[in-house]
C-alpha cells in the first residue's frame, strides 16, 4: 500500500477554549446508487452479529457525507457497536501529541529549537544537543522504548512499562546516531519526552492538558488518553482477533496496558477531529515536511513524514495522506486526499488490517480521481527477455545496515524471485531492463529493485512508489564450523539494562535465548555479524580484543551500539 505525497488541509476551531463544537450532522451521503451498492457489497460481510466493530467515516469539504458502524462492540453479550463506541487508535495519538507541543510553541512557551534538557535535566548529556524539534522528527538518537522492552522481555500489559523509559534513557550510554543526521523509523521513546516536556511546560499532566485545551472545548466526549489501566472503561469495544479455525477470540495483545499510546476515541470523536483541524491556525505548520538538520526532507518507504506525525504519499496516481496503527485487536487506519478535501477514518477492534473499508469508500466518493488502477495487472507490464543464465547471476544475499535486513534473490524455475531471509513470502520479479526489476505484490504500488555497482560490490536499491530508496549491499555469507561458533557461545551481560542473554551453539547453527526475550537465532552475514530471526536482535556484531571475543553491540534501527559484555566462565 502507498503512502502519500501532498498537501493535507486542515480545519481546526480555535483550541482555546473560546467555543464549543456543534454537534456532530448527520451524514449526508450524496452516491449514485451504483457507488452505494459497491459500498454496500464490500460491508455485507459484516451484516451478521458475530463479527467485531467496524466504524468508518468520510469527510469531503469539511462535511461529514458517510459514516457507517457495524458488527458487536462485544461479541459475548452482542452489545452493538455505535458512532460513540471507543476503539484504541494507538499511531493516531502521534498528531495529538505534536499538537500539544506546537500548540505551545505558538503560545511562546517553548521553542522547538530549546534543547530536551532543560525541560528533562535527567535526559544524559551526551555531548550533542537534541533538540525538541529532533524529538518531533524522530532524529534524536536515543534507544526506542519498544526495541528495549523486546531485548529485556518486558511486557507492555505492565502498568509501569512507561515509567521505565526515563531509566532506559539515564543509562544510554551512547546515541544510535548524530542527532538531526539520521531518521529513525522505530523512533517512539521520542514521544514519552514530549508529553512530559508538555507536562512540564503547562503545568499539568498530559492527560489533564489534553483533556482541557483539546477534548473539552471540541466536544470529544469519549476521548481519553489513560495514564494507567483501566478495563472498565465506559462505551469500549472489547478488542478480538482471529484464531487459527478462523474464529474470533479475546485478544490476549499487548492488552489494556497504560502507554504513550495509550489513546482511545470514538467514530463521532475522532469525525470531529478531522472536520476542525482543516483550517486550524496551525495547519500549515502540521502539514510541514519533517527535516533533517542539513535541510533534507525525511522520505522513508512510508512517503514523506509530516510534523502532524503522518505521512504525504500518493495512491493510484494522486496525493494521498496517512495514518496506521494497530494495538491489542485494535486496528486505526487514516487516508487523506488534500487535493479533493477529503478524509476517510476506519476504527476496527477484530485485528488485522481494515483500511481497505475506508479506501473503497474514498473510490465511491472520488468518481474518475484516479488515474491509475486499483491494483496492477502484470500481465500488461512489458518486461525485457532475459534469459535463466542472465537471471541467475542476481542470485544472492543483500544486506542493509542501518535496519539490519536481509534479503535473497533466488530462482524458481526460470523466474527470478524476492523474499526476506527467513520469510515465507516469495515475491516474482519481472525485469524491466538489464537492471532493473518489478516486484509483482497485491495492490497498486510499484516495488522496483535496481542495481548498480558501488564501491563494494553490487548493490541492490528498493524503492516502493517513487519514496528514497533502501540500499542493500551483496554479500556471501561468512562460514563458521562448529567447532569456529563455539567462541562466540557464553552468557553476555548489559549494564545498561540489567539483562543477559547465553548464546549457544546446536547443529552448526548459533542462538541466543533470554528468559524473558526468549530464544533467537542466527546466520552469519560477515566476519562477527550476524543476522537474527527476531526484529529486536536482527543485527548483531561481535567485539574482539587481541582476537578473542569479548561481546557483542546491537545494531537494529531504534538500538544501536548497546553493548553486552561477555561474562567469564
């Protein structure tokens, strides 16, 4: 799916609490019967009482003109969703907390350019100043929470798993990165320190200043951030997912846990939301590209990133803006079309993806918008003949550093084909020229893989819908015996977070297991490094002194350079 690549508008009532918001209209569905039916068609299958909630909605011109909610806000005692029923909305909380931190800024309480310590003296001085506006756009440096809750094992459902970050924070010894130099896509610790500078700054906690400049004076009545659990929390759809005889079962997730995420809100909330942030004084500011220090837009595989925490991107040949998130069953999906004025929301508690409902809706709505199909026909694509001897000399490995993946290019017959070491998924590639391929994927983006040579050999750069690409270097994988891997086994240690892991070696093949983590395992990328099946220890590099081994730094985006040290047996 594409992320999109415009400009959103928004419209906002004034946030001061200077007035209150009307009540939300009616719907005002202006479709063709055709489109109706289309709309009709695609929601049928959830016509019946044994699904989970569904709620969409669609704003075009800053007026609500569709809004549909079915299936059961709980499925045990079939208690019907509503336009008021609560969903998390999880990555949706991002605009309010960049909302907050603006918002205060233009009240000349803050600037962007203020340096994070002196709001949070307890943030270490790293020799480098990070900036607000590096916490805004996910160039600061510092460990993500979630990769450091994955490596300890920690689980989100504990009530304190927010109040750990500070810690995490105090004993990081060095940054991932230069701040303002690079992006971060696992950035999230980042948001923890934004609401507390906003604390700070206002006086109140994040949730009683959200509530009073935000919630209140709009009207959001079933909108809450939650600052610890709480399971009886009035209109909350009871979140499901799907288990493996296709049944809905309670989802066990990551639970109704308190978090910086920890965002829930309603169909009419979030409508209402959407409809006065258009033309809100801070607009402009919200829909401005994220930078780096040296002035370079962030454009990651996602489209450009926004200081409203989204992203610009197109879909089927237009701009389009985006939003996604998931949480414990709960799925919240948001698509722009600033140049038709036209928003979509799509709430959901039955897990897994559920864009597609808003997007089917956005096409009825928007007749003859898009200029390309829906999804693409390969059959039409005209590639160039190449035969299995020129194709198998792609055959190979490729590695990215920076986000510690690898992937192969392999045959399969006389096709050539994609997948991730260690994936499932084997993607077709049609070639389009000596150099350049095609990745046959469901849907309407363009995933093109080109090659060139650099200084080290071939390289292989991905790039989905026009966004930068991600540059893979060739590799022939290091061999280790047996008896070779023996020197890397032995319990490590991390200072930093009080956490160990004992490596192992079993049929030539090295793992790592941590009691609470549990178990990874590992193939050798180049001398030392190694490439793990699990995201948070997918890229691992040992650290030799006078030839022996005496630890290992993880490096995965959100964590790097963490060292373990190896304990003496």
């Amino acid at each position: 799916m594409k992320i999109s690549n415009s400009v959103l508008s928004m419209k906002w009532l004034l946030i001061g609490g200077l007035m209150l918001v009307p009540p939300l209209v009616r719907a005002q569905n202006s479709l063709d019967p055709a489109a109706q039916q289309a709309i009709d068609k695609i929601f049928s299958e959830y016509g019946h009482a044994g699904k989970p909630a569904l709620a969409v909605a669609a704003i075009k011109g800053g007026k609500l003109v569709f809004q549909k909610v079915v299936g059961q806000a709980n499925l045990e005692y079939k208690v019907p969703a509503t336009a008021d029923t609560r969903f998390h909305v999880n990555a949706q909380a991002w605009e309010f907390v960049a909302f907050a931190i603006l918002n205060l800024e233009d009240q000349g309480k803050l600037s962007l350019s203020d340096d994070v310590r002196t709001y949070l003296p307890e943030v270490p001085d790293f020799g480098k100043k990070i900036s607000i506006n590096h916490l805004l756009s996910s160039t600061d440096g510092l460990y993500s929470y979630s990769g450091i809750n994955a490596l300890t094992g920690s689980r989100s459902k504990e009530v304190d798993q927010v109040g750990k970050i500070p810690d995490y924070i105090k004993h990081q010894k060095r940054l991932n990165f230069a701040p303002g130099e690079v992006f971060s896509v696992r950035g999230d610790t980042r948001f923890v320190l934004l609401k507390k500078i906003v604390e700070v700054v206002s006086g109140q906690s994040f949730e009683a200043y959200s509530k009073a400049q935000i919630f209140d004076p709009l009207g959001m009545v079933n909108t809450i951030f939650l600052a610890a659990p709480n399971p009886s929390l009035e209109n909350l759809a009871t979140p499901y997912a799907l288990d493996g005889s296709g049944k809905y079962q309670l989802s066990q997730g990551e639970g109704n846990a308190a978090g910086m995420m920890n965002l829930y809100s309603s169909l009419r909330d979030m409508t209402t939301w959407r409809q006065h942030v258009r033309s809100h004084k801070l607009a402009s500011k919200l829909q401005s590209p994220l930078k780096l220090d040296n002035g370079a837009p962030i454009r990651g595989m996602a489209g450009v990133s926004i200081y409203g925490q989204q992203h610009f991107g197109q879909e089927r040949g237009i701009p389009k803006t985006f939003q996604a998130g998931s949480f414990g069953g709960y799925t919240s999906v948001f698509f722009g079309f600033p140049g038709h004025d036209m928003t979509v929301i799509t709430l959901g508690s039955g897990g897994g993806y559920n864009g597609r409902y808003g997007m089917n809706v956005a096409y009825q709505f928007l007749p003859g918008a898009f200029p390309e199909p829906e999804t693409i026909d390969y059959t039409k694509i005209e590639g160039v003949k190449m035969s299995p001897a020129e194709l198998q000399k792609y055959e190979g490995k490729f590695w990215n550093a920076k986000a510690s993946v690898a992937s192969v290019l392999h045959m399969k017959g006389n096709v050539l084909h994609y997948n991730r070491v260690g994936g499932a998924v084997h993607n077709e590639l049609i070639p389009l020229s000596d150099t350049v391929f095609q990745m046959k994927v469901e849907g309407d983006d363009t995933l093109l893989l080109k090659f060139v040579e650099g200084k080290h050999g071939r390289q292989m750069h991905y790039s989905v819908t026009g966004s930068d690409p991600m540059v893979f270097e060739s590799y022939r994988p290091a061999t280790y015996s047996k008896s070779e891997l023996a020197q890397f086994t032995g319990s490590y240690f991390s200072k930093e977070l009080n956490t160990s892991y004992e490596f192992e070696e079993n049929q030539g093949v090295l793992s790592a297991r941590n009691l609470h983590a549990g178990s990874v395992s590992f193939e050798p990328v180049h001398a030392d490094l190694f490439h793990g099946n699990k995201a948070f220890l997918s890229g691992v590099q040992f650290v030799r002194k006078n030839g022996v081994v005496t630890g290992f730094q993880v490096m995965v985006d959100g964590v790097r350079h963490l060292e373990f040290r190896k304990l003496r047996s």
